[in-house]
C-alpha cells in the first residue's frame, strides 16, 4: 500500500499519520505487515515572472 500527501507543514504530516493513517490501519483487509516506511521530501514553487 502506497499513501501519497502532501502538507503545509512536518508537523501537519506528522499529525495525519498518527491520528488518521495509523489509527486505520487495524482496519485494513488482509491486514498490513511490517512497520511503515516514510520517505518524504520537501516541494518548492518557483515561478519565473
């Protein structure tokens, strides 16, 4: 399973991962194993005017 967000802030990241992400994985069909891997980065907007 693969989840792709992108957030404002780490700190909105991290807050969705623990209080959504995580909380649903319990609840997931055929269940998941192992532990998640995150791989982030960070994303900038240039604009040439």
């Amino acid at each position: 399973m693969i989840v792709t967000a992108l957030w404002e802030s780490k700190e909105d990241a991290d807050n969705f991962a623990s209080d959504v992400l995580m909380t649903a994985v319990p609840t997931i069909v055929g269940g998941v194993e192992g532990e998640p891997q995150e791989l982030a980065g960070e994303t900038v907007r240039v604009e040439n005017w």
